[in-house]
C-alpha cells in the first residue's frame, strides 16, 4: 500500500473515530497531496508524495519554533503533536553513525573542499533520508579538519 492510500485509508478511519486531531492533520496532508496531483499534472509517486510530507514538517518545525518563542505552550504542544502525526507517514530517518558513514564517504569520493560542492555530493548520497541541517552539520565539521 503506497503511502497515499495509507493517509486515504487513515483518514476515513479518523473521521469514523471521531479522532479530531488526526482528523484534521490528515484532512491536511490529503489537500497538499492532491495540490501536488494538480500541479503536476499526473499521479504522485512515492518519492513525491514524501518531499510534500517533508515540506509540511519544515512548515510545522517553523511554526513550533515560533509559538516557543512567543511562549504559546498550548499551541506548541499541539505543533507538535501535528508533525508527529505527519512524521509516522515518512520512513524512520538515519542513525547518526550511520549518516555520518554516508556523508564521509560521499566526501571521499567526490573529493569536494566546497561547501556547496561537497552539500550537493552529501545530500545526494543521502537521498532523503535525514534532515538536510543535519547533513550540514557533518559536512562543516568535516570539511573543516
């Protein structure tokens, strides 16, 4: 079952079980999904459908960040329970070790001392599957031995 029709069938379930939360975080994810659909023009595949996912975590991360500095604890702790709803939909992100392996290996093979150049070797050798701060991160400290 592709992750689209795991949020289809989930929402019709959160509608069922009065789930008001998921009910409104699917209803959400459905509508970004299906603008994607029409700006696209053609069906979303699986790796589509989890960049719109991502960009509503970065909106939602964006958000929380904003609601903690404005000292609106009620409104972060729904945030963030909001991204985690959209986060069970996205596969589990790397272990650190792990990601750390990908990015020095990425840097090895690409021979990159530029940030920009060795972030592109980077990201594209982590295929998104970690956060792109994260990857930055490593990629500073490395570059900068």
């Amino acid at each position: 079952m592709s992750t689209f029709e795991k949020i289809e069938k989930e929402f019709k379930e959160a509608m069922k079980a009065r789930d008001e939360l998921g009910l409104s975080v699917l209803r959400l994810m459905r509508s970004e999904l299906k603008n994607k659909q029409i700006e696209l023009g053609k069906e979303l595949d699986e790796k589509e459908v989890q960049a719109v996912l991502k960009g509503m975590i970065k909106q939602y991360l964006d958000a929380l960040s904003d609601f903690s500095n404005a000292g609106r604890q009620d409104l972060v702790e729904r945030q963030q329970a909001e991204i985690d709803v959209v986060r069970a939909y996205l596969p589990p992100a790397l272990p650190k070790e792990d990601l750390e392996k990908i990015v020095q290996d990425a840097l090895t093979a690409s021979g990159e001392k530029d940030f920009g150049k060795a972030m592109g070797a980077a990201m594209k050798a982590v295929d998104g599957r970690a956060d792109g701060g994260d990857v930055r991160e490593i990629v500073q400290r490395l570059i900068s031995r």
